[in-house]
C-alpha cells in the first residue's frame, strides 16, 4: 500500500473519526473503504451512461419483444 496525505477540514476529520469509531475501523480503513464504494459508484454510472447511449443507437424495435406478451398467461382475477 502507498501511504498518501489528505486534506481535510476540521468538521469532516471529527465526522471520519466518529464514522471511524462506530464502524470498528481505523481512520484509512474507512477512507479506502469509502474511496472504493464511490469508485464501484462511479462505474456503475459509467455503465449506465454507456447503456443508454446504446439504446439511444439502437432504438428498440416495438414489436421486438411482441412474442413474449403473446405467450404470457395472466391470471384470472
């Protein structure tokens, strides 16, 4: 692991270490772990930019999917 600094003011430090305390972790567990779920975030967003932009190429066709419906079985009320 590369060891780095960090500016924080002194508001967010005090919210990091109560953050810190109640989770059982230490101060640079609980960035990591932070850093880490706003990077799979961040992906994720990516991915669904990237998604739409398809769908947007590629319209769907409304008939694409017609033969699903058509063998669908609804219940009777």
């Amino acid at each position: 692991m590369a060891t780095i600094q960090v500016v924080l003011d002194a508001k967010l430090l005090k919210a990091a270490d109560r953050a810190a305390k109640k989770e059982k972790l230490n101060r640079s567990a609980l960035i990591r772990r932070a850093l880490q779920e706003h990077l799979k975030r961040v992906r994720v967003k990516e991915l669904e930019e990237q998604e739409r932009r398809g769908y947007i190429a590629h319209p769907q066709d409304p008939d694409e999917f017609r033969f699903l419906e058509e063998m669908t079985v609804w219940p009777d009320d």
